[in-house]
C-alpha cells in the first residue's frame, strides 16, 4: 500500500487536471494549483489519440469527450499542389478500441476543470496562485505561492509529493535545471486560427499539405456544429523564417494574416480554399515552433516532472496532450504499486522518460510528416505516380513506426 496520501499539482492545464482525476482515483487527496485568476477556455484545436482517449474513457469522461469532441475519420497528407501522398482511417475507423478525437483545447480543459470539482470538490482547484518557490523534507514538500501580478505572498502548502505540471517555461524545471536557457527554436513560426466553412472530404478529415518550410493543417473540431451540416475548421499555417523566435511575452498574440496569408495565395486545391479558410477567421494566433532537449532526470525525491513540463515537443505527430494524459495515467499506476513516494515518483520516470525523449527526437526530424518533405525534395513540381517517387511500402513504414515510437501501435494498444 503507497503512502502518498496527499499530492500538489502545479497548474491546471490538461495535464495537471487529468493527474488530479488520476490521482483521485487511486485514493489521493489533491490539491491543483494555477497561476491565472480565472480558468478560460483559450487555444485552438487539438488532437487526442486513442491511447490518450482510453485513459479519459477509464476516467468516466465517454459522454463528455462524445459531446465535445468530434471522431476524426482519417488523416491524408497532401503535397502543396494538393496531390494526395498518404491516406490512413484513425480510431475506431482504424479498428481502435477507442476513437481519436479533434476537439477544441479550452473546451477540453473546460470539461476536465469541471470533472475534477465534481469529483474533488471546488476546493481542490485553487487559481491565482504561481509557485514561488518550494523545500523538501524527508516526509513532505511544502510549496510556496505568491500572486505572479502583485508578488504579495500567498502561503505555504504540504502535501507527500508535488507535480510540476506547470508548461513549457515551469518554475520547477528551472529549479532543477537553472542554466537551460530559452526553448529551442525549430526557426519556423505557426499561425492558428477557427473558421466555420463549408465540410471538406469526409466533414471528419484531417489533413496535412506541404512540406517542412511551408505547410498546411486543417480539421473540423465541432460535433455540433458538424450536426448542422457545417464545419469549424482548426487550421494551422507554417513557415520557416529567418531570425529568433518571437520573445516570450509575444507568444500567443493576436498577428494581422497579412504577415503570411501571401505565401498561401494559391493554395486552393478545389477540395480545400486555403485562402479562404485564412481571410474568414475572425482572429489568428502567432506561436514559434519550439522545444527542450530530452533531460536526464524528471524526478527529485518527492517532486517531479509532467506534460510540457517535463517534455515540451514540437507539435507534429497529435500528440502534445495525449502525451501528457499518458504521464498522468503512468503517475497514478507507479503511486497505487510502489511502497512510498520518492520510488512511486521514480517509477513513473522510469516509465515515461525513454518513450517521450523518443517523441521529441522523432519530431524534431518531422515524425511521421517527413514523407511530405520527402516528396518535396523529390519531386518539387508535383508528380504524375506517386510510386515513382516513394513506395507505398515505404509510406506505411514511416506511419507504422511513428505509432510505435508514440505508443498507439493498434495492435498493442487493442491488447493491453
């Protein structure tokens, strides 16, 4: 029987609200604390794949992702004249237990904030609250927080182990690792943004055109509004560019398209208008592609790692939240098996380091998305066959493998 009875988690974004849920599960109090005064439902699109889907489906949470996500049927990738170069079924399409859903990030972690105060409590969740500092002691970890707008101290908290779940710029990974500097810039910058349009292809499509200095994601998010016999399209433009990336503070801020929308002028490939679907979005988000190295070391005695904070990826592959809701699920399964915290916190490191270095090592030479690049540098004006250029074999190789890398082999996943 574990003796982690009481847990900290540091920020409320999907990570940390799914290891609440998790946690809970398994009989541990906890306590979600966030930095903003007021949890939005901010951000864009994103995709859950099954092996993220599964642990949310354990979690009581199928009527809620059916109402709020919409099952994505397929995924095609395209070259940039539209010329189709790898067509694959996904989730229960692809013979998954569970489907992949594209859904909308706010809504989802709308739907999480509101399941962890039913489970939880409403005092479980406690926002305006930024982690200044922390101490560890043989039997606890007290936490610090102040309020990040007045710097005015807020108080301290103990519990058995603390979660630092708190993104890509975490306090705590600071902590432990002082001298990493800034994330790493991949020197392409992406442009999101949500349009309602007309369905393309299946109305549950999925697609990807281009190559690595110059593509195109799109996909419907919205079962309601897919309902209506309409899509809301989640569309993502990126380009390489000269120069850093954009400073911290400019992350996320609102751009005028006209900073990109010319380079895809042209790209309206009769199934899909690029341009439109970029001129008819209300607002359109600039953030720079960008990542950590892979660390050594999550854990320190009763305080660890998790999601973004633990391993920021580029966002190829689906699988920035999926990956994060896994650690939650490895987090709860490490707590309940080992006899006390510092080897329950060991374990799940043990489990989920190798696996997510892996992810980012695979991104960061385009994951599954290389075939695009590798039709641009073969056939940069377009191609009449296709297998004159790459095999299919070939094709379902670089799929296959980056399943397995991620962890959401059918195969594997189906029989656990």
């Amino acid at each position: 029987m574990s003796t982690v009875k009481t847990a900290i988690i540091v920020g409320g974004g999907i990570g940390g609200l799914v290891t609440a849920l998790r946690l809970h599960r398994v009989g541990v109090s906890v306590r979600v604390f966030e930095s903003v005064e007021e949890i939005k439902a901010l951000g864009v699109g994103i995709n859950l794949l099954p092996h993220a889907v599964r642990v949310l489906t354990e979690l009581g949470l199928t009527e809620e992702l059916k109402r709020t996500g919409l099952p994505t049927a397929e995924l095609i990738y395209f070259s940039k004249f539209g010329q189709q170069i790898w067509q694959e079924p996904r989730g229960l399409n692809a013979g998954y237990k569970w489907p992949q859903y594209s859904i909308h990030r706010g809504r989802l972690q709308m739907l999480l904030l509101k399941a962890v105060k039913e489970q939880l409590g409403e005092e479980a969740v406690i926002t305006g609250h930024h982690l200044s500092s922390f101490q560890l002691f043989d039997d606890s970890v007290e936490a610090h927080f102040k309020n990040r707008k007045t710097g005015e101290s807020l108080g301290s908290y103990r519990a058995d182990i603390l979660i630092a779940a708190d993104g890509i710029h975490s306090v705590v990974r600071k902590y432990f690792y002082p001298n990493e500097g800034l994330p790493k810039f991949s020197g392409r910058i992406l442009w999101r943004g949500v349009t309602e349009a007309e369905p393309f292809l299946t109305g549950r499509s999925m697609i990807m055109s281009g190559y690595q200095d110059q593509k195109f994601v799109a996909y419907p998010i919205c079962p309601d509004t897919a309902s209506a016999g309409r899509s809301l399209v989640n569309w993502i433009a990126e380009l390489s560019v000269d120069g850093d990336a954009p400073a911290r503070s400019d992350w996320n801020r609102k751009v005028n398209k006209e900073v990109f929308a010319p380079q895809f002028s042209k790209w309206n490939f009769g199934w899909l208008d690029v341009p439109k679907l970029i001129e008819e979005s209300e607002d359109v988000y600039e953030f720079p592609m960008v990542d950590r190295d892979p660390l050594p070391q999550w854990t320190f005695g009763r305080v660890t790692l998790l999601g973004d904070a633990a391993h920021p990826m580029y966002p190829i592959g689906s699988n920035g939240a999926s990956q994060a809701i896994l650690d939650a699920d490895a987090l709860g399964k490490a707590v309940v098996e080992q006899p006390n915290a510092e080897l329950a916190l060991s374990a799940y490191e043990q489990e989920r380091i190798e696996p997510t270095s892996s992810i980012v090592r695979s991104n960061r030479q385009n994951g599954p998305e290389q075939v695009m690049q590798i039709v641009e540098e073969l056939a940069p004006m377009g191609f009449e066959n296709l297998s004159d250029i790459i095999s299919h074999q070939e094709l379902e190789t670089i799929s296959n493998k980056y399943k397995q890398i991620a962890g959401f082999d059918r195969q594997t996943l189906n029989n656990r």
